[in-house]
C-alpha cells in the first residue's frame, strides 16, 4: 500500500530545476534507481527523523540554532526561510515556509534568534585572506567544496569543474567576519551531525580562512562589518514564532529547547506528501528530482530496509570516500586529487589519506576513538597537509560500530613470545634486518631515509592480527604502496633470525615493539646531546625548518643564551628565546628534516604583521653578529641584532621615507630610540 502511494505521487510529478546535493548519493547512485541510493537520501533529506527506519549508523540532523542573532545577517535568514534553495542551493533544508505569511517568517525569525544565551563576539587582530586561501586549498575543504575559480593548484593546475562539490552560501551575505571565525573555531557545536565537519584551526588559521572564505583583503578585522543588528521584537510576536516552529515538526530536525520532537510518523498516515510537486502547507517541500523520487519510492518499496552491514551507506552519506577509499571504492575525485599535497619522496601515501579498508579491525578502539575525537597524538602523518576532521560527538560510537563492521574472527593472533624481542630489535635495524628504520622513525629518532609513520608505539594503535596480514601482503591493504613486501608469498629472506621462521620473525617484531627497550640497531649515535649548538665565543647561524619561522629559517644563537629565529621566505624576526639554543641533528642527518623547535620553553613570538617583504640576504659582522636586508614597498631595510649584558637589541636603518613599522615578541620588555633613519629596540627581561 505504501509503495502504490508513493508511486502514485511519482508519476504526477515532474523534474524540478534546483535539488537539494547529497553526495554520497549523487556519486555513487544517481545513474539508476537502487535501494542503497534511496537509503542514503532517506537519511540525509531528514525523512528519517520525521518517519523513522534510517540505516545510516549516525543520524542526519539539523544545525544547531542557538544564538542566531549573534552569528547570522537576519536579511539572510529570513531570505533562507522563504526559499532555502535560492539562498542556498544545494541545501538539504526543504521549504517549509509556504502557505506562510511575511509576518509568519518574521515571528519564526524573532523566536529562534531568543534561542541561547548571546554570546559577544571578539574580533580579531589581524586577518589575511591570502593564507586562508591555502588553508582552504591545502587542509581539506576542497575536498567536499569547490576551490577558488582563479586559484592554481599546487602544480599549477587549473580549477576543474565538480559537480559534486558542495555549494556554499554567500557567507558575506550570511556572516560577519567575526561570526564565520566563531563557526569556524567551534564547527562541531554548531553542526552536530558531523556532514560539516570540525577541521582544528588556530586562531591564526580560522579568521584568514575565513577572510578568504568572504574576501576581506584588509588586515586589521575590526574593519569588517558586523552582523547588523536584528530587528526588536516583543513577547507577543516571539510565543507566536515558538508555536510556528512547533506546528511545522522543525523539531525532527532541530533541537530546540522546551519543545519536544514530535513522535514518529508512519508514512502511510501522512497526508500529503513531501514529494509532491507543488508545495503543500505545512508539509516539508522539497525539490527532488525524478531520479531522487524514484530512489526513494525503491528503497521505501524493500520493506525489509537496506543492511549496512558493510559500512559502505553511513561512510556514504558522511561523505568519508571525499578523502579515503575503502575496498576499491571512493577517494579523491579526478578534480579534487592534485588538492592533496604532503611529501611527493612517499609516492602517493605521503599526500592522500589513508584507506578505510577494514579500519574497524586495523586500529585498536581507543585509538580509533581518539582518531574521531580529534587528540592531535593521533596524527601519525604530520606530512599531509589534508587535516583529519573530528568528530567528537560520534567519537565513541563510530569507533564501536568500526570495530563490530571491521571485526575479523578467523584472523590468525600473533604467537608473541618474550624470548624473542632481541630477535625483533635486529630485524627492525639494518645490520642483518629487514631495516625498517630506513622509512620509519623511532620515537624521536628519524629515519634513515624517507621520513614513513612512526613505528615505535603501534602496539597502541594496531590491532596485531591487522599487523601481521599487512606486513604479509601490503599492497593487498594500500595497492601502490612503497611499503616493500618483506616476507613475498610469506617466505623470509632472513635465515638467520630465529631460522627464518615468518611467523616468529613478524611476532619478534611487534613484541619488541611492545616490550622491547631502547633502539632498532643503526641509528647514528646521537648521545649526550651530541649535535646541539652552544654559542660561546660568538653567534652561531644555521639555517633550518622551524615551527613559526617557515622552512626558510635562519637561526641565531648568541652568547648569552638569548637567541633568535628569523623568517627568510617573509623578511621579519619570528621567535627570540632564551636558554639553550638548538640540537642539528635532524637539519645534519635527516634526509626529509622536520620541522624544529627551540631547546626552550621560554620562547617569544613576534606580533604578526600584515605587510610583505622581500628578503635579500644578510651580513655578518666582524663579531658575528648578522644583519638582515629586505626591501618593504621599494624601501630598503637593514636590520642588525647583537646580545648585550642580558638584552637583545635590535637596530634599523632605512634609506628615506616614512620608518617602517615594526612588531614586538610578546611578553618580553621593551626600550625604543629614534633617530632620523635608525630605531633602536633593547628587549629585556624582568
């Protein structure tokens, strides 16, 4: 009955012009009706919430409406409640506004924007949309959305037309500067159901990407606009939006405080349908296609639902196969591939995400957890700049339903014996192993090689019957992988470790990997701090990665324990610190050198400064005291830096015009002379 009611609804209506993008449905099933298609838009069209019978593990929901005034334009919202696709296309929001007057929308309005407690907003001090704009390219957002028109990839690419990207509003029309730097920061709050997810910014990061994302070119936001205040309203006005919001059910979708969701709907019951074609009052309008009707009426005709026993519907409408594969299916699309940078030396494993293929069973369940939840000590992969979202909410449950999807029964367990872990400490080295240390780093000692995941601590992140199969057969998990097959068909080219025995080789391996103390056999001695630089009779400068200071780092470390990093790419100082200088062993040894830090916890950070400069080289002076040359708006600068009885001081000279402006660490005591064409700073400490 209820399949000849909907397929009745069907053959009456007709292809609508704007549709609402689902893109696991969009990729995947669009080409021919399919249950698994239509439990997809089941899901994330919100019919669940009002009927019920969703297979998706995590529910599709509505964002989250508290303090609206605060966050959103209120010509915005109220254009988006008359017509949700023509302020947003794309959107999943159906049309529930027709049938309702201007004075109807305008009480909706005034009551959900009394939802939450106003929150002022801070804006920040400084913005460049420059950055955001390779924030936005370089983290993961073009993954799901479209990149900038006029933007080059990292290659020089031009941008390719996607039609499964997903469309964004006008966010200058919809959000102050400071309101879409506030979503940005705390996304998860806002969008619970994690189809937007929470990528972790700076406060740095979030106000240029968001710069970029409304095109504020200024540096200074307190310059931008802020969200126009919203209209007054009265009791009376706000009861009548609040009984408005309860009679259209917004509650399936949307939490809102003091209104319960109304219970659940058999379809058959319902009058009127969401998929007619012209809109009905008080029923949800959306406007579907042919193709997504017809999904629906397939998957609402099995009466028996679609089992997601795979995982592949809920990683599908979560929109996981943007970034990851899983059994073949899924990843980077043709026009968003190029979009996923790292290091180029890993072949594709150092730049796109790795699969999902039997996740559930390759990771331990807190680790998988911590994964979703966002702990930055899950990030084994520093080298891809595409971020891993989070998904704290979820966290919990979709490391449960991984691991149960995932699970393996029949998998065959390590024979783990404690005998054997001097055996699996020389087969991780290169005298007479099977020189894992070459591609792998070990704890804070880096590889020998390629700069491969950190292999000291996967006892805490792998399951070891996942361990064993992969170390058995690794293209089979990451085809193209330059993970090497060590034991080909399962036979060890070792036969001298515990005689060549492949299963007790692989066991000795991961027991001292658990058990074991100290390090693989190869690794250059580097004891007692055997490489760190102390400046004694004068400044040393090295050249380096450091975090701050950019891959064109030039350190300088003075006598006197004070020290300085300054940014060759940008032509400005970054960090001063005091106490030790630096260790350069990794910048001396490491083939791939990380990026550093100081050997201090005491470190200033220089305000950042909006204006760009060229840098053109440095001079070292009879003491060894350099000076830094840029040239900033065809003004040329030289800036000179010496310790002195505890202080740094810093000296500029120009050739003519105004003096340059300068930023200062923060934190540190300052003392400032001027002259006609020299400043002169003494930084000190109390």
């Amino acid at each position: 009955m209820r399949y000849l009611y909907l397929f009745l609804i069907l053959i009456l209506t007709s292809i609508t012009e704007a549709a609402p993008l689902v893109v696991g449905y969009d990729r995947f099933h669009s080409d021919s009706p399919s249950v698994e298609g239509g439990a997809i838009l089941y899901s994330e069209l919100g019919c669940a919430n009002c009927h019920g019978g969703s297979n998706i593990e995590i529910p599709r929901k509505g964002p989250a409406l508290h303090n609206l005034s605060n966050r959103i334009n209120y010509d915005w919202l109220i254009e988006f409640l008359r017509n949700p696709q023509s302020s947003h296309p794309g959107t999943g929001m159906p049309g529930v506004t027709h049938g309702l007057s201007e004075e109807d929308i305008k009480s909706i309005a005034a009551f959900i924007g009394k939802i939450g407690t106003p929150k002022k907003l801070k804006a920040g001090r400084h913005a460049n949309a420059e950055r955001g704009s390779s924030l936005y390219h370089e983290k993961g957002c073009v993954a799901c959305h479209a990149p900038t028109p006029d933007y080059r990839g990292p290659h020089g690419k031009s941008v390719q037309p996607n039609k499964l990207a997903v469309p964004l509003p006008d966010l200058g029309a919809k959000y102050s500067l400071t309101s879409l730097d506030f979503f940005l920061s705390n996304v998860s709050q806002f969008r619970t159901d994690g189809r937007m997810p929470h990528i972790d910014l700076t406060n740095e990061e979030s106000i240029d990407l968001a710069a970029h994302l409304i095109d504020f070119q200024a540096s200074d936001p307190r310059e931008a606009p802020n969200i126009s205040p919203w209209p007054k309203t009265n009791a009376a006005e706000i009861k009548r939006g609040q009984t408005l919001v309860t009679n259209l059910n917004c509650t399936s979708c949307h939490s809102i405080p003091k209104i319960e969701a109304p219970a659940l709907r058999p379809i058959e019951n319902v009058k009127g349908s969401c998929l007619s074609e012209r809109p009905i009052p008080g029923v949800p309008h959306y406007q579907l296609t042919k193709e997504h009707k017809s999904s629906l009426v397939t998957y609402l005709s099995h009466q028996a639902g679609e089992n997601d026993s795979k995982g592949d519907l809920t990683l599908s409408a979560l929109n996981c196969y943007a970034c990851h594969a899983r059994d073949g299916k899924g990843g980077p699309l043709e026009t968003t591939n190029h979009f996923f940078i790292g290091n180029e030396s890993l072949g594709d494993s150092g730049r796109l995400p790795p699969p999902l293929t039997g996740i559930g069973h390759k990771l331990q369940p807190k680790w998988l957890e911590q994964v979703f939840a966002g702990n930055k000590e899950t990030r084994v992969r520093p080298y891809l700049k595409t971020q891993m979202p989070k998904y704290p909410t979820h966290a919990a449950k979709l490391a449960e339903w991984l691991g149960k999807t995932d699970q393996k029964l029949d998998s065959p367990p390590l024979s783990v014996n404690p005998d054997h872990i001097d055996d699996g400490r020389k087969l991780l080295g290169i005298n007479g192993g099977v020189n894992c240390i070459t591609c792998h780093n070990w704890d804070d000692k880096k590889s020998l090689g390629i700069p491969g995941p950190d292999i000291s601590a996967l006892d805490k992140r792998l399951r070891p019957e996942w361990f064993r199969e992969y170390l058995l057969n690794p293209a089979e998990y990451r085809p193209g992988t330059l993970m090497p097959p060590l034991w080909p068909e399962g036979h060890s080219a070792i036969p001298t470790i515990l005689d060549g025995d492949t299963e007790k080789q692989i066991a000795a391996i991961w027991t001292f990997i658990r058990d074991g103390e100290g390090i693989p056999e190869g690794f250059p001695d580097h004891s007692s701090n055997q490489f760190e630089l102390i400046p004694t009779d004068r400044p040393i400068i090295q050249r380096t990665f450091l975090e701050k200071a950019g891959t064109k780092a030039i350190l300088v470390g003075f006598p006197g324990d004070i020290h300085l990093a300054y940014d060759g790419l940008h032509g400005k100082p970054s960090l001063i610190w005091r106490g030790r200088f630096f260790d350069a062993y990794n910048t001396w040894f490491t083939r791939s050198a990380p990026i550093e830090k100081p050997l201090s916890d005491e470190v200033y950070e220089f305000a950042p400064s909006g204006e760009s400069s060229r840098f053109k080289g440095y001079t070292i002076d009879p003491s060894g005291n350099p000076t830094f040359v840029v040239v900033k708006s065809g003004q040329k600068i030289e800036e000179s830096f010496k310790v002195k009885d505890g202080h740094l001081i810093r000296t500029l000279q120009w050739e003519g015009g105004e003096p340059p402006s300068l930023t200062h660490p923060t934190g540190v005591k300052k003392e400032v002379v001027s002259s006609s064409n020299s400043i002169t700073v003494t930084y000190s400490w109390k």
